[in-house]
C-alpha cells in the first residue's frame, strides 16, 4: 500500500482538462510545499513534470500544472493529447524516516 | 547534459546479493544527491534510498537492514547492493539524481530531475 493515495485511473478527451488528485497526510503532503509529480509511458523511466508543488522544470508544457490544498496535491492537465496518456505518479518529501513517499499511480488515458 | 546508465546482473538468485552499478557521464557527481528506485512488474515506484557524493546516505526503513549504497568519485559512479534477495525485489531498477529545495537553514532532497533508463532484475533459481 502506497504511503500517498492516487485514483487508479482517470481518462478525458482531447482539448479536455483533466486533474489527478494524490491525498497524504500532516507528515507528508500538508507540511511541505515539497510535491513532485512524474510521467512515466509505458517501458520508459519516469520524467519529473512537476516539483515544489506548482513549478515546471524546462522544458515541460505549461499544459501541465500543480497545486495544493491541506493533505491534498493536484495535477492538472489541459488541452489534453494522445501524447499525455501515460501514467502518472506523485511524490512527496516526509517527515518520517523514509524521507520520500509516492503514490500508487494513475493511468491516464485519452480517450 | 548529464545522462545516467545502470548496469549489472538481470537474473539474480534467491538470498543472494543484487548489486547494480549507475554511471554519471555529462556531468561531474559531485554537489548533488543519486538515488535508487524500482518499480515491480505491474506496480508503483519505491525509493529505495540515495546518497551524497561525500558518502552520506539515507535509506528507506523498509529496506534498510539489507541496502548499502555506496559512491566512487573517482568513476563518477554510485551502486546498489541488496542482500537476501528474494522474489519480492524482482523489479526495474533506476538510478536518479536528486533535486533540491532550500528552506533556510535546511536542503530537501526528495525529487528526481535525472533518471537512467531502468534495468530489469529477476529473482529467480
């Protein structure tokens, strides 16, 4: 069981906006502005989307978007393509002792 | 810019040791953190733990007992040792480099910006 929960699937249309939510905890998600957020297709590594809860590392569209609000982190994605069916995972810093917590991942398909 | 490569055994056998080597080229190893991930067929990611060029590491508590990670600066190279493998650590393995944010007076480490293209280990007899 992930220490941060993800829908396990969200789908949307193209030119649609669609948000994955990533709930944690006061130890996690609600005590630091420390959210990151990764895209990851199929049989490739992940790629960093997002980090620091809203901001983009270059090179990233800025189709892509986060924020946040008490124990909970969003990802949204507008003017969806077929390119943005992936899945996706959040991540968050933790003030326990494994330092890094992800979700369990949502698999986003356009349909 | 900086590209990461792990490499090492795929086939690993049952309570033996896994170990994976990460090599660091377009970009010198020092100043950042490098960690290690995997991901189990099917399955979400787990970090399993990283550590600074200096040698300075952290593990995750659920692998911490059967997990050294360790630097060669020299070979602009980190490694992963798992020890009593069993089924359960059949997964791709990445290697990754650590981000950063500053909040006087302390760095959060807790974000991948770098990653290899993940090399798959198999437990099995």
């Amino acid at each position: 069981q992930s220490a941060l929960t993800q829908p396990a699937s969200v789908s949307g249309s193209p030119g649609q906006s669609i948000t994955i939510s990533c709930t944690g905890t006061s130890s996690d998600v609600g005590a630091y502005n420390y959210v990151s957020w990764y895209q990851q297709h199929p049989g490739k590594a992940p790629k960093l989307m997002i980090c620091d809860v809203s901001n983009r590392p270059s090179g990233v569209s800025n189709r892509f978007s986060g924020s946040k609000s008490g124990n909970t982190a969003s990802l949204t994605i507008s003017g969806l393509q077929a390119e943005d069916e992936a899945d996706y995972y959040c991540s968050s810093y933790t003030s326990s002792s494994t330092l890094v917590v992800f979700g369990g991942g949502t698999k986003l398909t356009v349909l | 810019q900086v590209q990461l490569q792990e490499s090492g055994p795929g086939l690993v056998k049952p309570s033996e040791t896994l170990s994976l080597t990460c090599t660091v080229s377009g970009g010198s190893i020092t100043s950042y953190y490098w960690s290690w991930i995997r991901q189990p067929p099917g399955k979400g990611l787990e970090w399993i733990g990283y550590i600074f060029y200096s040698g300075s590491t952290n593990y995750n508590p659920s692998l911490k007992s059967r997990v050294t990670i360790s630097v060669d600066t020299s070979k602009n190279q980190f490694s992963l040792k798992l020890t009593s493998v069993t089924a359960a650590d059949t997964a791709v393995y990445y290697c990754a480099r650590c981000g950063y944010s500053y909040n006087y007076p302390s760095y959060y480490y807790y974000y991948m910006d770098v990653w290899g293209r993940g090399t798959t280990v198999t437990v099995s007899s």
